[in-house]
C-alpha cells in the first residue's frame, strides 16, 4: 500500500515538473515538425518521371505514335539550392537533355537508343548535380 502511494506520488510531481517546462508562449512559438516544399525543380522531374515511365513500353514496342514532351522548363525551374539550377554545368546539362530528348521524335532514329540515350544524360547530371534519385531513374532504361 506504502508503495503505490510512493508511485502515485511521484508520478504526479514528474507530471508537473513536465508541465512547468513549457509555458504557452514558449511551446506555442516552436513547431515540433516543419514540412519540406518541394522545389520547382523537384516536381518538373517527377512530372518527367512518370510522363517516361509511362511511354517507355509504347517505344520498346516500337509503338509510340505521337511525338514526346519535350521538359524545356528545365532550364528555368527553380530548384531546392537555386545557385545550383542557375549555374553554367547544370544549363549546360540542361540543354543535353533537351536535345537527347528532341532526338527521339527525329525522323528514321532508333528509338529505343534515342531514349537510353536520354535516360543516360539525366544520370550524368544527376551524378553531378543531385545523386540521390539516381537508382529510380536508372528504372526508365529499354532493355
């Protein structure tokens, strides 16, 4: 009986010492959690992921029968480090791609090698400029 008097006890004051730490002012003016905003930059890729990842069987058939979306926004979209999608290497990477990606819808072109080809200049970037999706883009590869 003497000892679940002790734990009551001292539960309670553990309780209210928790509660004094932190007066409304003081815990009300700090978040415990802050979202992260994707970057333009961030969302144009994933737009560019799933657009290729959706046409990829139609040009391994051989069956892509309209011309494919060209991303120009690549050159203008801002991304989580500005100073890295506004630098001269990461432009330059930029219009690669553009045209690896133009060289797809070009007349008597071997599709599928126009597609690796691109699929290739986004990891060539990516190895320059941002590393951490490269296992999911390395997915859009054509056997």
């Amino acid at each position: 009986m003497k000892n679940k008097a002790f734990y009551t006890i001292a539960s309670l004051v553990f309780a209210i010492i928790l509660l004094s730490n932190c007066d409304e002012k003081k815990c009300a003016a700090q978040p415990k959690y802050t979202m992260a905003v994707d970057s333009e930059l961030t969302l144009l890729m994933r737009d560019m992921y799933t657009y290729y990842d959706s046409i990829k069987v139609d040009i391994s058939n051989g069956t892509l029968a309209k011309d494919i979306q060209i991303f120009q926004e690549v050159h203008k979209a801002v991304a989580t480090s500005p100073e890295k999608s506004s630098s001269e290497l990461y432009q330059a990477m930029a219009t690669i791609y553009v045209q690896s990606a133009e060289r797809i819808n070009s007349p008597n072109v071997n599709q599928k090698m126009a597609f690796n080809l691109m699929v290739d200049n986004c990891i060539n970037c990516h190895k320059q400029m941002c590393p951490g999706p490269m296992v999911r883009i390395k997915k859009l590869y054509l056997e």
